[in-house]
C-alpha cells in the first residue's frame, strides 16, 4: 500500500508535497547553520559550501521518506 501525499494548497494553487518537503528541509539547515559555524565544522571539510549542501539533501531525503 503506497502512502497517499496531500497537496498543499495556497489562494487556489495546489502545489506538490515535494514543495513543502523543501521548505521545511531549508528551515531546519538554516537552524543548524549556526550551530555547526560556532562547533567549527567548517574546518572538518574541504569544501564547507559543498557539505551544507550535502546536509540539506540528507535532511530532505529524511523528510521525504519519512513523510
């Protein structure tokens, strides 16, 4: 049995759940930004902007299987 997705509907526009996926997956990673700034992460990684992007799509990958 698939699990049913509900659509997100704003002043008449009914927008994929992937949308809100989205936007709460980006709200989380700009509440833990400044964490991971004040613990230093950005000097455990080569590239600190290719990792934030890597926790973004993990935290959205979360969501969405877990939605």
């Amino acid at each position: 049995m698939t699990p049913r997705f509900y659509d997100l509907l704003i002043g008449g526009v009914m927008l994929a759940p992937i949308l809100s996926y989205g936007a709460v997956s980006l709200i989380v990673a700009l509440v833990l930004h400044p964490i991971l700034r004040r613990i230093g992460s950005s000097t455990w990684f080569l590239s600190p902007s290719i990792a934030e992007f890597s926790l973004y799509m993990a935290i959205f990958s979360l969501i969405t299987l877990l939605a």
